[in-house]
C-alpha cells in the first residue's frame, strides 16, 4: 500500500523526457481511471485502521484530481528529483483527505487476466480480429459491472449497441464475427434475445474449462505423446469407459495403447473405476471402468506448473550467473554510451557553435565508437545466445503461470461456489 500523492510522484519521476507539466495531468488521469474500474483500491486510514462490515466492504472512494494534481504541480516547480520527493507531502500527524491511500485490487486484476486469455483464445481459433472483438466485449462487460469478480460464473450483459459504441468507427465485419463467435465450440459468447440485436455474455465458466482442458491436453502430449492425447480426449468426452472398449475405439497400436494407459494411471491423469456385476468380488465379475476426472487432473496441473516455475526460475539464474561479468559490462558500455549520446544532443542543440565545441562533440563520437568496439564479435554471439535462452525460459515459465492460473480459477469457480 502507498499515499496517492506518493505513488504519482514516483511515476513522474520515470518520466525522462517531455513536458512534465502535462505528464502529470495524464498521470492523475489514468490513475482515476483505474481506480473507477476497480483495478487499483483507494481506502482512507480511517477504514484500513477500521474495516467496514462485510456488507459494505466494497465502498469506493473517488480520488480529488483538482487536490492531487495542484500537490503534484508543486512538486514539479521544485524541481521533480529525488532529493525534492518528501517536499509538500501532507505530513502523517496532519493527513488530508484527498491523500487517499492505494492498494492492487487482486481480484480485479485476476478477471483481468481472465479476459485476456479469452480474447487470446479467440484470436488463436479465429483470428486476430476476433479477439479484438471478444477483448471490446468484455472490456465492456469489466467496465459496467459495479463489482467486478473474478469468481462470476458469466460476464455481465453487453448489449449490441455498447458493442458498435466500442469502436471509433464501426467496421462492416463486426456482425460477421459475431456470429463466429457465437458458433465457435468453445461457447466463447452467448446470446440472450433483447432489443436492438440482442444481448452478449461470455460463460467465464465453460470457457474456463476449455482453456483448462487445452493446457491438460499440452502436458499430456509431452508426456505420452499423440497416443496420450487421444486416450484423454475419447475419455474425457465419452466418460466412464471399459479397456475391451477403449481399445477397440481408439485407432493406435496395440502395444503402445497397453504401455501407455498404465503409465496415465500411475500419473494420476487417468482414473479407475472398479464395480461388481455380482453380489461376489471376483477376477469374473469385476469391471474396470476408465474415466478422466478433471477436478483432480486440474491439481494435478497446479503441481506439474509450480514444479516448471521452480526449474525455469532456478535454470534463468543459472544462466545469468555463468554470464554475469558479461552482462555487467555490457550494461556499462551501454550507459557510458547514452551519456556520450546525450552530450552529444546537448551540445548539437546549443545556437552559438564554436569550434571548441566541434572538437568536443568529435571527440565524443569517438568515444562511442570506440565502446561500440569494446565487445568482441565472440562476445556479442555469447550476449546473443544468452538473451535468446532467456527469452524462451521466459516463454515457458508464461505458459506455466497461466496454466497455473486456470487450473486454479477452475477449481474456483466449479467446487469454491458450491461449498
């Protein structure tokens, strides 16, 4: 948590370049904006010190943007560096209203990423312009609704006119992909009847479950490869199933079909079901029935993706460690050489050109060719190299947080609300 005055003091001073004067009109603004979607909570002391009842425990405070920018138009005056940050902050003994105090509505923030991955999801089954559309709809949706919930089983009702009134310029292919959005199997949107075209929600549950089931489908194909796969799908699909069945349905080999189903099992992504055709137990009347249960695969899931995060983090420190002495020196090549830069500007920008300063702003290219120089080819291969195995350990360890956070969100919102 942190003072609003506070926390746009420390934005302004991110900002290099520019009129500072208009930054901090812009800043004021855009942190209003998320604060009146509910991404980031504003609370005074009073109600941190003495939480409200449950009943109320979502009131909002508005910020006082005419307060919040005069304090940060001072601040601007003095100078807006670090050594002037304290300077004009409403002391703690005498606190002011409008010095609200800020903190990540975690939830919030959850349903957004909820609805990117679903408007990305659509984008990768249609195509961009798809999930364009499906990002307005539920941009929509988030802004309308007075307490945004990353639990809610569906969105809230978007009707066909805010949907046009989204785009600057209403496009001919909007109906059209609407409609394709609407077919699409994974029940990315719905339609209710209504006035003017009818009315838009998206079922955060079922599209959850597809997501989910995608990720599951991921690992299971490292895992077991195609043969794995397909046994999933036909199971999860047809439900409980016997082995002569099961066999018989899927189209693979024998032999691999009877040495991968076992290790399913063991792993826990494949379970079993024993019953009796008779009121005795025996090798003759028992049947195995197998069945994908979701709700333990999707823990499953949580397990394989902390383990991934573990070993990615651990094998990205690795890497930098081995090149440490490498990245140091390539960071200060890099800063020596913006400074160079920015002299260079300085100087190119004065109106009295002497030759004194020619010889100065020469003397400073050669200072930035010759940093440029430092790094040896072998040296900028290795730098090369590194970024690219950073950047794919990054990718991955992505893709293990998100699988992660719908297997999570699953359990959520299909066991959590029925507890």
């Amino acid at each position: 948590m942190a003072k609003t005055s506070e926390v746009l003091r420390a934005a302004l001073l991110r900002v290099s370049e520019g009129d500072k004067y208009k930054e901090a009109e812009v800043l004021v603004e855009c942190l209003d904006t998320l604060v009146s979607l509910g991404v980031i909570r504003a609370s005074t002391k009073s109600m941190i010190l003495h939480p409200l009842e449950e009943h109320v425990q979502y009131e909002r405070f508005s910020l006082s943007k005419s307060d919040l920018l005069e304090n940060l138009r001072k601040f601007v005056a003095s100078g807006a560096t670090y050594k002037n940050f304290h300077r004009f902050l409403p002391t703690p003994k005498h606190s002011v209203e409008w010095d609200l105090i800020l903190a990540p509505c975690a939830d919030s923030l959850e349903a957004l990423w909820r609805d990117h991955l679903i408007s990305r999801l659509a984008a990768e089954r249609i195509d961009e312009t798809a999930g364009d559309v499906m990002s307005r709809i539920l941009h929509v949706a988030f802004a309308s609704k007075e307490h945004s919930h990353v639990m809610s089983p569906s969105s809230e009702a978007v009707d066909h006119s805010q949907v046009v009134q989204s785009f600057r310029d209403p496009p001919n292919y909007l109906n059209s992909y609407l409609t394709l959005l609407l077919d699409d199997p994974m029940s990315l949107l719905e339609q209710k009847p209504g006035i003017a075209g009818g009315i838009y929600i998206c079922p955060y549950k079922k599209v959850v479950r597809g997501i989910l089931v995608r990720h599951i489908e991921n690992i299971v194909q490292v895992l077991f490869e195609n043969a794995g796969v397909r046994i999933f799908r036909i199971l999860l699909t047809e439900g409980y199933l016997p082995y002569e069945t099961l066999e018989r349905r899927l189209l693979i080999p024998q032999k691999e079909f009877r040495k991968i189903l076992p290790q399913m099992v063991a792993s826990q992504f494949v379970s079993t079901t024993e019953f009796s055709r008779a009121k005795d137990f025996n090798a003759d009347t028992v049947v195995c029935l197998y069945s994908v249960n979701l709700s333990m695969v999707a823990r499953l899931t949580v397990e394989y993706a902390q383990h991934c995060i573990l070993c990615l983090a651990t094998r990205s420190d690795a890497e930098l460690n081995a090149k440490s002495r490498l990245i140091d020196q390539r960071y200060y090549v890099e800063s020596m050489i913006s400074k160079h830069q920015a002299e260079i500007a300085r100087l190119e920008g004065q109106e009295e050109m002497g030759e004194g300063v020619d010889e100065e702003i020469e003397s400073h290219r050669e200072s930035v060719q010759a940093l440029q120089n430092s790094l040896t080819p072998a040296e900028i291969n290795q730098l090369s190299t590194l970024s690219n195995r950073l950047a794919k350990l990054g990718a991955a360890q992505w893709e293990a947080e998100t699988a992660w956070f719908v297997a999570d969100l699953y359990l959520r919102l299909y066991f959590d609300t029925e507890e």
